[in-house]
C-alpha cells in the first residue's frame, strides 16, 4: 500500500486559457480540489509555497481552510521557504492550523528553491549571520522552528500578567503537542536528506535533485531516499521514517487528457542548472495508457522506495479535470502495482 496525495503550485493567471485568473481563484479551488480528493479516496492535499509569483504563499489561511472543509485527508506543504519565516509565529500559526485539522498537518519546510526576486527573503526583514549563506539562515530557522515546537517554557513570565500565568517560564500557543513529529524536510542532495534524518525530520524529495552522480533521475533519487533511512536508523530515532516523493503522472483514458498531454509520452530527464554552480537534475513526466504507465512506474526505482506518492496537478485547468486526474489514477494504475 502507498499513500497518494496530490501536490499543487497553486498558479494563476489573468488569462481566458485559465481556470484559475485570480488569487482568489486559486485559493478557492484548492479547497475545492481537496474536498473532492478526499471524497474520491486519495490521502493527502499538498500545496506549494512561493513568494513574489502569482502562486500559494503564506499557506497557513489555506490549510486551516482545507482541515476546517475535510476529515481525514492529509493536509500539507512541499516546501516553506524557512529563509523567510520567523520560527516563533510560524508555531503558533502552524499550531493553530494542525489543532483544526485535527492533527493532520503533514509540514514540508526547506531552504527554498529559484526565486521570482534577487534575495527576496531580505524583503521580509532577514539576514544572513556573518559568514553564513542564506541557506544556512534557512537551515537555522527550521532548528529555532523544531526546538520550539517541543513545547518547553523560555520566556520570562511578568509578574504582574493581564491573565493568570502558568507556573515557570512560558511556551508559545497555541501548540500543537505532535506536530514536531510531523514536519518534513525538501532535501535537494543526498547529504541535506543524511542531515534531515538525523533532525527527525520526514523527507520530501520532489522531481528535481542535484545530478551527484550523472545516473538516471530515479536512481538517484532512490539512493538518495536509501542513504536518509541509513542516517535515521543510525540516529536510533524510536518512530518509523517517510518518504514523499511527487510526480507528473497522467493516464491517458480520453481524448481530452490526450489532447492535454499526449505530447508528454516519450518524456525524459532533463539536466539543467538551479544557480552559477549547482548541476541539477529534473526527473521526468509520465503520460500514457494505463497499461504502459503501470509498467514505466513498476520501473521507477524512487518511487518504489517512497511510502506517499504525491502527484502533481495542473492546477489552472479547474477542479473538475484535476480530480480526474487524480481518479484516474485510483482506479486504472494504483491496484496494479499495489498501491491500493
């Protein structure tokens, strides 16, 4: 069995070929989009965050929106940029979105990917310390956010509160009392998976990576996703690690996802180069008839190793097809290979 969610970049664009031409729009439809998927059986809502585009952003509005609409779905994010957080108000948001959901919260966090600006993370007041990178920040950021979450008191207390005060120093609240346990991390290489693991941090990997050694995508992804369970089982971690990874996977079963995207059949890796120094590999799309899309993915390697599947959807194309999309999946390709 694998659990099979849907991953969205959330787009839009005021244009007549979109279904999505406003914020608004979106926002609205992504909520639609995880109500229908939970009705039609799939396991999670997952929505990208990216700043300065007309994309999802700040997602905390959005997952308390989907926990508040839904029951049982998984809700969360693939990634937050933690070069632009602060670690304290993102508990207490991501706390209050998890108790409304009811402890659903499944929160990918990173250090982010090419931005729309130069340095945008500087926008919104943040520095990278003397002699550090802007990774690094993000890096540091996501350990404020896991410490804090584990709930232990450490501002002092005024003696004379507006309210009564618990006894010793204060925590931030809300809090969420589990979702520390439920925070995974968007590794790009094999060595932030490695330190991923020995945080106690899920791994999310996605269709990109750094090319670390020339071999075909999933391959790689695949070592990159052994080397994580190594490093975890070597923390001596006491609860069972996951592993994400997300796909463009459509079954071809009519003329309109043909037309949509049968020039995608013959769909290959592509190399390519995220910044001035960082080799990059983009793993394939995957389109075809149920039957040959069975036997391509029986074949990828990363996703045999992931225990969640999360696919990604076109999301400017409306809610209607982008759930077929995902039923189409449920029913002509997940029973074949087991994974329902």
């Amino acid at each position: 069995m694998k659990k099979i969610g849907f991953l969205s970049f959330g787009h839009w664009t005021p244009s007549p070929q979109s279904q999505t031409r406003s914020a608004a729009d979106t926002l609205l439809q992504s909520i639609e989009l995880a109500v229908a998927a939970e009705q039609l059986g799939a396991d999670g809502a997952f929505f990208r965050v990216h700043h300065f585009a007309r994309q999802l952003a700040s997602p905390f509005p959005l997952l308390a929106a989907v926990g508040a609409k839904t029951s049982r779905i998984e809700i969360g994010t693939g990634v937050i940029d933690m070069r632009y957080e602060n670690p304290l108000y993102m508990v207490e948001d991501a706390s209050a979105a998890d108790l409304i959901a009811g402890g659903r919260l499944q929160l990918g966090i990173s250090r982010g990917s090419p931005e729309q600006v130069i340095d945008g993370w500087r926008y919104f007041g943040y520095r990278p310390a003397e002699g550090q990178s802007d990774a690094d920040m993000g890096r540091r950021h996501a350990e404020v956010f896991l410490d804090l979450l584990r709930g232990q008191g450490f501002a002092q207390p005024n003696p004379r509160p507006m309210f009564p005060n618990p006894p010793g120093l204060l925590r931030l609240e809300p809090l969420s009392e589990s979702l520390r346990e439920r925070i995974w991390w968007g590794a790009g290489s094999n060595a932030t998976a490695v330190w991923a693991a020995q945080l106690g941090m899920h791994l999310q990997s996605s269709t990109l990576k750094t090319d670390e050694t020339g071999e075909p995508f999933h391959v790689q992804q695949a070592a990159q996703i052994r080397a994580y369970r190594a490093a975890w089982k070597e923390a001596g971690h006491a609860r069972e690690p996951r592993v994400s990874v997300s796909r463009s996977i459509f079954a071809l079963v009519n003329d309109l996802d043909r037309a949509y995207f049968g020039h995608e059949r013959e769909g290959e890796d592509q190399i390519g180069f995220i910044d001035e120094r960082t080799r990059t590999i983009f793993g394939r799309s995957y389109a075809a008839e149920p039957d040959t899309l069975i036997e391509q993915l029986r074949a990828d390697e990363a996703i045999a190793e992931a225990d969640t599947l999360l696919l990604t959807v076109p999301n400017q194309l409306g809610v209607a097809y982008n759930a077929h999309v995902i039923e189409a999946i449920l029913t002509h390709v997940a029973p074949a290979l087991g994974w329902r």
